[in-house]
C-alpha cells in the first residue's frame, strides 16, 4: 500500500493510526463552541478535526426551504436555520489561526462546488467527501482537482456506486472510509468487516472507518482490522441540540477513544514469532527442555 501524506503526516498501513474528529456542524453555530471542542480534541491527542461547508442556497432544495422548524433560537424556515449554523469566512479565519495554536490539522467536508472554492482560501491538508456525495461527480472532481488529498465516504452506498467513484477518481492520493450513514447506527449493521474488503479491493489506497454508533468497543475492533483512519463526531454534551450529537462522543470518551487506540497499534505486533526477554525466565523455570 502507497501511503498518502495528509498535513505532513504519513497514512497507511505501517503508520500510526490517523485519528479525526469531526465537529461537523456540532458547534451549531457558535465559534466559542468550536474552540472548546478544537481545544479538547488537541488534549485528547487527534490528529485533526473535521467541519462541514455548505453554500446553503445551492444546497437546500427549493421544496424544503420554506419548512418551518423547532430550533433553540425560536421557530424559523430550514433555509434561515442552515444559514444559522453556517460559518462564514472570519469564523474560518478564526478556526484557522485556533487550529495552528492547538498544533491540530482542520480540514472540512464541502458539500458543493462553491464550498471547494470557498475551503480553498485555507489551504486545508486534504478534503473529505461525504457519503451524501459519493454519486455526486461534478463535486468529486472539482475537489479532486484541487490536488489535495481526498478522504470518499461510502455510507449510503453500493458497491457499483462506490466502484464508480473511484474509477472516476482514480487511486493515487485517495482514501476510502467504510461507513454506514444511520445516526446512530445499530452495531449489528457497522458490518466492520467490510474494512478487510476493502482493502482486498484496493490494496494500493490507505482504507479506513468513519462511525456513527454509540459507544467505543467497535472503533477499537475497526483498527484491530486495518483501519489506518478513524473518525467519530464529537460533541461536549450528547444531550445538545441537533441532528449528530446523539451520535457523537465526549470529551472523556474521545480521550479513551484516542489513548487505546495507541495501545491497540503497540499490542498489534508484526505477526512474527518470537520469543521475548519477559519471557526468558518462565522459558528457563517451566520448560523442561
């Protein structure tokens, strides 16, 4: 497997488990929020942190804009409320500067082609295509044609689909993360094994595993599998307003998330016998030969 440099940071098999934790749109809009979780995600020891950049108007469908919701700042149409949520460019600006301070890498999922040209200004070390997007193209190879590094998503998705976005793409500075898009997903439907297919399928680009489940047990097994990525949303509270946060882990579970996922990579080996200086002494006292 070729290994792909993210931020200056090698990813593949035989490198340290690349760990990213998705705010997403969990700060709902508040810049002191993001902070706070850029600052726990950097004491936790991830290696960068995920946003999410949509250009409201292109995104939203006409039919959907006028729907009036529920939303912590009082009832307003889901077209205001994307806007509401939406960072512009001196919140970015701030997340950028915040991010460097932190010694943590950012980048974003754009979820239009306005978005790209938007992220571009940043100079993020790579992007990620949401599973949404996966059939969307146009929105691949736009971000494809930054020559950045690009993380697919493949919730959502079949294998035809998946297949053909990579053909589209092509292989070279490409990941693939195996996902499923229910939030929060049943662990009898993370199908984790689908992490091995994947690497069977493409054995030259670094595969690995994005979860929406709640707990921590299954992203461990996704990294005893071969995932050289693992991304998780991340919240400060799972009881806050809005879509992922139920589905997301806190501060505490992200520092554990990290922590044993570096302990899964030293207890993993290389596969070859040996016999280690601890053992010597039991070798001598109970073997009798």
């Amino acid at each position: 497997m070729q290994s792909v440099n993210i931020g200056g940071r090698e990813v593949g098999d035989g490198h340290r488990v690349f760990i990213i934790a998705e705010i997403g749109i969990n700060h709902n809009g508040s810049l002191e929020t993001a902070k706070k979780l850029i600052e726990g995600a950097a004491e936790a020891g991830c290696d960068a942190v995920k946003f999410q950049k949509r250009t409201p108007d292109l995104c939203v469908p006409e039919s959907q804009r006028d729907i009036e919701r529920d939303t912590p700042w009082g009832r307003m149409s889901y077209i205001d409320y994307r806007y509401r949520v939406e960072f512009g460019v001196e919140e970015y600006r701030e997340i950028d500067r915040f991010c460097r301070e932190q010694g943590i890498l950012w980048f974003a999922s754009c979820w239009d082609e306005e978005a790209v040209d938007f992220m571009e200004a940043f100079e993020p070390p790579c992007y990620k295509a949401a599973s949404a997007s996966l059939t969307d193209l146009p929105l691949l190879k736009k971000t494809r044609d930054t020559g950045r590094p690009l993380i697919v998503s493949t919730g959502m998705s079949t294998m035809e689909e998946i297949e053909t976005a990579i053909a589209a793409l092509g292989r070279e500075n490409l990941l693939i993360a195996h996902t499923n898009s229910t939030y929060p997903c049943p662990v009898e439907e993370l199908n984790l094994r689908m992490i091995e297919s994947l690497k069977a399928l493409y054995p030259e680009v670094p595969i690995g595993y994005s979860g929406h489940e709640t707990g921590l047990a299954t992203t461990w097994a996704a990294v005893a599998l071969g995932a050289t990525f693992i991304e998780r949303h991340v919240t400060l509270d799972r009881a806050m307003w809005g879509s992922d946060q139920a589905a997301s882990v806190e501060m505490g579970g992200l520092e554990r998330l990290v922590s044993n996922t570096r302990e899964i990579e030293k207890a993993m080996g290389d596969g070859i016998k040996r016999v280690y200086e601890g053992e010597a002494a039991a070798r001598r006292k109970l073997r009798r030969s």
